[in-house]
C-alpha cells in the first residue's frame, strides 16, 4: 500500500464527491461533515457505480440501484440489497453480503491523498 496524491483539497468543498484513479481502482471521493472519506466506486454486489449514491441519517452510502448500505468509515454492511421489495431480498439470498471496500485519506498542504 502506498499515498497517492488524488487532488487539490479546493477541488473537493464539503458536499462534492469525484472518482479518482488509484492503482487501478476508481475510487470515490466525498466530502462529508468536514471528513473525506474514500470508498471503492463499485458497489460489492453487481460491481455497479456508487458515486450517485445518497447518504442515509446513519452516515451510510446507499448504494443507487438495490440500496444496500455501507457505512462511510468503515464500509461496513448494514443492509444487503433490500431493493426492489421481495426481489431486492431474493437476489440479495443469491450472493454473499459483502462490505465497501474502504480507503485510509489524509490532506496535506492543501493535497488529499488516499493510501491504496
Ligand atoms: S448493485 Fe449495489 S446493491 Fe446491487
């Protein structure tokens, strides 16, 4: 695992979100409550994208198509693929619950940096 420089700070005001490129991985950059946090931007059930995912009153990304989510530190599952009602449960049965992979950030000198 190495830091790689992904952005200028200014480039990510609270609220914004950007996938960056990280040793191959698209990661998700957002800015939430003052913290940067870094996610995989693949969802670990159908490998779809996460970046218009909304967080839910739990601090949890929710993913935008099946809604499994993911706490943002940890990415932790909460929920696996409740959606859409009765199929959302059956396909969720299909695969293991699995969590968002999650990346270490820090900013420094006006920089952010993820460690992958
Ligand atoms: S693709 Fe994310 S829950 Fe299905």
């Amino acid at each position: 695992m190495s830091w790689t420089n992904v952005l200028a700070a200014s480039e990510l005001p609270e609220g914004a979100r950007k996938v960056v490129k990280v040793a191959d991985q698209k990661v998700l950059l957002i800015h939430h409550e003052g913290k940067i946090h870094a996610v995989a931007n693949s969802c670990p059930h159908l490998k779809l994208p996460m970046k218009s995912g909304k967080i839910n009153e739990n601090g949890e990304l929710v993913c935008p198509f099946h809604r499994s989510a993911f706490n943002l530190c940890t990415g932790k599952a909460s929920t696996w693929t409740p959606f859409p009602p009765v199929i959302g449960n059956i396909m969720g049965k299909l695969s293991a619950e699995q969590d968002l992979p999650v990346f270490s950030t820090k900013t420094e000198n006006g920089e952010i940096w993820v460690e992958a």
